[in-house]
C-alpha cells in the first residue's frame, strides 16, 4: 500500500492531518464474494430489504437472524453453517412485547442475539436511540472484535440524523458510505429495512423512498410484497430486484400461519407484479371514500347542496367525476333543476326512502332500516345496501350467493328511481 502526500500548487504540503491512499492494483489480492445468503445477502457488504409497511419485513428479517444465529441452512440452501451471532437495531418494534417472543416463535437461539438500543449519557445516565451518524463508531467497536456477522437496522431512517435530507444524494451518501466501509472491514452483512414510495414508478428499483443513493449504496436489493396470485392475501414474496455481485435469484414466498412464520418455496412472482396496483381494490376504495365524503357533504348542509359546489368540493377531495358518480349512484343522490330560467340551479338531495317491497328478501335489513327513517344518518345504511345490490347488477355477486336478480331490481324500484350512466 503506498502513500502520497497531497500537492499544494506543485509543492509538498508539509505535514498534514490526512494523506492521500493509492493502492497498486498488483497488490489486491482477488477473493471470491461470501455470502451469507447465496445470491442475495452478501457478507462484507450493505443489504436492503424494502416493501410497503405490512408485508412482514421484520419478520423475514427475524427469519433471516434465526437462520444464521442456528447454523440452519438459508431459505433454498441445503448447507448448514456454523451459528453466528447478530446484532440488531430496531426502532419500531418493542423488544419484550415483539421482538423477542417472535425470535422464540422462529425457534432461534436468542443468546446469539443482542440489540444495540441506545447510548447512555455517563453523567445523567439519560438513554437516547443511537444515530449512524454520530455514534458508527460504538457499533464500529462492536463489531472490531469479530463476534458478529449479521446487522439488522430496522428501519434505516430511524437511525439517519433528524435533520438529514434522505431526498439529497450527497446527505444520503455521507451516512451510507461508511457503513458499508464498516461492513466491508469487518466482513459484516449489514441487511437495513427501508419503506416504499407511495407513487407507483415504472421499475421496481425506483420504488424505495427517499434519494437513489440508498440503492446505489446498497449491493444489493431484496423487495417483499403480498403475493397476487393468493386470494386469501397471506402469502408474501421476496425478490431480489438489484445484485451487483451475482445474477438474480429467484423469488421465495413465505407466510403466517396462526403466529408463526413458514417458508413456502420458490415462487415466480415478479418484482413488477408484486408492485401492480389493484385495480379492483383501488376503484372500491375510491367509490367507498367518495360515499363517505358525499354523505358528510349532504349532512353539513341539511340533506341538499347545489351540485357544481358539491363537485367541486369533491374534486378538491381528489375525487373524480366516475367516483362522485358511483357515490350519488350508492346513496339514491340525483340532480334536481331548483328554481327557473338563469336563476335556477342543479342541486343534490338526498332521497327520503320509501318503503321496500315486503314480499322481496334481499338477506339484509340495511335497506329497511334505511326506509324506517327519513333522516340523513339513513343514507349510510342504505348506501351499503345499494352497493351490495348494485355488485349484483354488475355481475359482481351471483345467484350461488343467495341473493336474486329480481330482489335486485324490485328492491331498485322500492328505493326510488336510480340514474345509471355509463361508466
């Protein structure tokens, strides 16, 4: 390793607090990478593992502690390896409540595991959560002694300076740099937790919050999300999404079941499909906000609002016009022409409903309790059992559900006349 003292306009310096470090490549001697996870967390390197809050991220990564802590092989793997020891930093999850009655539902050897919780002030003896930025060098010491492998930071965020612009690839860098140096120094896999961006974008790598130094900083990039080819919404994939160091691996899937968490398999997921909007779950949501805000809007002003300051409104909500559509279709709300001439205008009402039909059964009283009032508070009730009627003109529900077409259209007729549109 060879030293240069840095110029000063053609001269030596003198003596400097730093010196430049200039490696002869002849000197690096090539090593094969380790890992602590084939092909997708690399030893001596920075790991992120990113999804939307709920996937189970701290889980799979307390799956991933256990795996290492035991000796067990990883997830895919057949080989068992000598236990290791693991440090974690957690933020977000109590370590009596949470953290440690799920590492003893893994079945992990917890005397392998310590958490770096905080730093005490000598004097006061006050604890305050550690920051990357100032105290690496405690978790440097740490690790200097060999015994660790494995670094969970959960999520990564919480442990960046409050004042940090994680927007800012520069601020970002000077915090990521060294530590992956640190992981790189004491051959440590760092595995740090991070959250999506709420904005869909067109490639999955782009999808992590804040500045793209965070993935570029990072060898590689493990996405978790809910598997869409499970209906029942249980089933969670990961992906790697970015490997600088090997070819992407596959997906692998896992899950809860009554607590306790299972890996599944090899799954074919992609990163895309995992990040694909739910075009059925959003477009329901949509009209259900659009129903709540409609009906709010009708009861602040006695049942009745003149419908372009009644859209209006809506829009400023971020509603469109095909949700405030659906909601005066779900809460009986049709224009109605007040007054004459140029000095009329379309109003909103709400609908005071009428009877239903007692020789139709729907399988639900919503709609009659609807009918038993006039007030607006009705409009909730029956707003849900419009829907559910309307699901069933659409083709949504079936006569298996046991609920009739012609309960759907005479309940229709009992509930007064409904504007359909083209949607």
């Amino acid at each position: 390793m060879g030293l240069a003292r840095t110029p000063n306009n053609g001269k030596d310096s003198g003596p400097r607090a730093e010196d430049s470090v200039i490696v002869p490549m002849s000197s690096v001697l090539p090593e094969s990478v380790r890992w602590l996870w084939r092909d997708r967390i690399p030893l001596g390197k920075l790991t992120i593992l990113e999804g939307d809050p709920g996937v189970m991220k701290s889980w799979l990564a307390l799956a991933i502690v256990t795996a290492y802590v035991n000796g067990a092989p990883m997830p895919g793997e057949t080989e068992s390896h000598a236990p290791g020891r693991s440090i974690l930093l957690t933020a977000e999850d109590g370590l009596s409540d949470t953290i440690r009655p799920r590492l003893d539902g893994l079945g992990a050897d917890v005397s392998r595991v310590e958490a770096f919780r905080g730093m005490r002030n000598d004097k006061t003896g006050a604890e305050r959560p550690p920051s990357l930025a100032e105290d690496l060098w405690a978790l440097d010491e740490a690790l200097r002694g060999g015994l660790y492998g494995l670094v969970v930071i959960d999520p990564l965020n919480a442990y960046l300076p409050g004042d940090l612009d994680a927007h800012r690839d520069v601020a970002v860098r000077a915090v990521l740099a060294p530590l992956a140096q640190m992981a790189e120094r004491y051959n440590v896999a760092i595995l740090t937790i991070r959250h999506l961006t709420k904005g869909a974008r067109d490639k999955a790598i782009y999808r992590g919050g804040g500045s793209i130094a965070y993935t570029a900083a990072a060898r590689t990039v493990l996405l978790v999300g809910v598997d869409p080819e499970d209906e029942r919404k249980q089933r969670r994939v990961v992906v790697p999404i970015k490997n600088n160091l090997a070819p992407l691996a596959t997906g692998l899937a896992f899950e809860l079941r009554a607590g306790r968490f299972f890996w599944i398999g090899e799954s074919t997921v992609t990163a895309e499909a995992l990040l694909a909007p739910d075009p059925i779950g959003d477009e329901q949501d949509d009209r259900d906000e659009a129903v709540a805000a409609m009906h709010q809007l009708l009861e602040d002003n006695g049942g009745q609002v003149g419908a372009e300051d009644g859209t209006r409104q809506l829009h400023r909500l971020g509603l469109s016009d095909k949700a405030i559509r659906r909601a005066r279709k779900a809460l009986s709300v049709d224009p109605a022409k007040e007054g004459f001439g140029k000095a009329g205008r379309w109003v909103w009402r709400a609908k005071t409903p009428k009877a239903p039909n007692p020789a139709v059964s729907i399988g639900t009283d919503a709609l009659g309790r609807a009918a038993e009032s006039d007030s607006i508070g009705a409009l909730r009730s029956k707003s849900s059992a419009l829907g559910a009627l309307d699901a069933l003109g659409n083709g949504e529900v079936h006569a298996s559900d046991g609920v009739l077409d012609e309960a759907y259209f005479a309940s229709l007729a009992a509930a007064g006349p409904v504007e359909r549109e083209d949607e």
